[in-house]
C-alpha cells in the first residue's frame, strides 16, 4: 500500500535595496507554485524487543548482588514498594530545627572576611534581650521559651566564631614567629 501527499513549495523572495531598512516579514512573495510529490513509504512492522533475562535466568550479576537487587526484583516479579499509609512523603523542614541566627551568618562568612568573627565573638559576650513587640500572639512563657531557644543557637554559632578566630590567631602568630626565626637566621 503506497499513498503519496502533494507539498507545495513557495518562492523567491523580492526586496527593494539592500541598503535600507527592510521588514523582512512585510515583504511580498512571488513566484510559482511547483507540485511535489513525496512517497511515503509504509511503517515498519514494531516487534517487541527481546528480554536480556527471562524469569528463570539463574545468571549472576555481580553489579545486583552488591546493591542488593534479588533475583525476583531482576526479573520484574516483584513491584516497588508502596509508600505508607500516609501518602506521599513530605519533604519539610523538622520541628526540631534550629533557628538562624546572625552569629551563624558571621561564622560562615567569616571565612571569607575573618573580621565578622570578632562580631561573633561580640555577640558571645552581649545579653539577647527580645524586642518588645517579638511575638505579640504569644504568651510571656512561650515568648521566653522562643528566646531561649534563640539563645542557644545565638550562642552555639558565636562560639564557633571564637573558637575560629583563636584558630586564625593561632596560626597567624605561628606562622610570624616561623618567619621572625627564618629572618634572624
């Protein structure tokens, strides 16, 4: 069974100069329309692709063996595992994580500009008072339990600021009493 469709082809395109301005999409088109027939040729008969293992195949793979793919999961017998009974899982921050805090930001970009230490290190020493509009739907104790938790994080992150600024210290000061005792010698 061979169909043919006919394609018409358009031509010649007709400008004016080639030193002004064109618009090239209100340009008019003239020309001939010539016929052309394409053959179109039948579809190839699809078959389905031979399996590379079929269900009884009691071959090794030591690929599968070491990720723990078993023999009934190779041979597509048994399906994933269903989600739970709760439904997809969710993807969300946990209730018990920290909050971020100023101190964390100058501790990691510390790294780049190591005075934000020295601010870390300020905010080590300095009281965390709440302003007094923080969190004004809640109740005084659940208000303090906040700052609290504030506190702490402020605290874990500016001792890491300290603890980082010594470091820098440290090896500042090793490495200028190595290059005092280069230069004597």
């Amino acid at each position: 069974m061979t169909t043919s469709s006919t394609i018409v082809v358009h031509a010649n395109w007709r400008c004016a100069s080639s030193s002004e301005n064109i618009d090239l999409e209100a340009q008019t088109i003239t020309g001939t329309h010539t016929p052309f027939t394409l053959p179109i040729t039948p579809e190839p008969v699809r078959t389905a692709p031979t399996p590379t293992r079929t269900p009884h195949d009691t071959t090794v793979d030591a690929i599968d063996d070491f990720f723990g793919v078993s023999h009934a999961a190779r041979s597509g017998e048994v399906p994933p595992p269903p989600y739970a009974d709760t439904g997809l899982p969710v993807y969300s921050a946990a209730p018990n994580t920290e909050p971020i805090t100023l101190a964390m930001y100058l501790f990691k970009f510390g790294f780049l500009f190591p005075p934000f230490w020295v601010l870390g290190v300020i905010i080590f020493v300095s009281p965390l008072a709440a302003p007094t509009d923080f969190e004004p739907s809640k109740s005084g104790t659940e208000r303090q339990r906040l700052v609290a938790i504030i506190r702490d994080a402020e605290l874990k992150w500016a001792k890491r600021c300290v603890w980082a600024l010594v470091t820098l210290l440290a090896l500042v000061g090793f490495a200028a009493a190595i290059a005092l005792v280069v230069l004597r010698s």
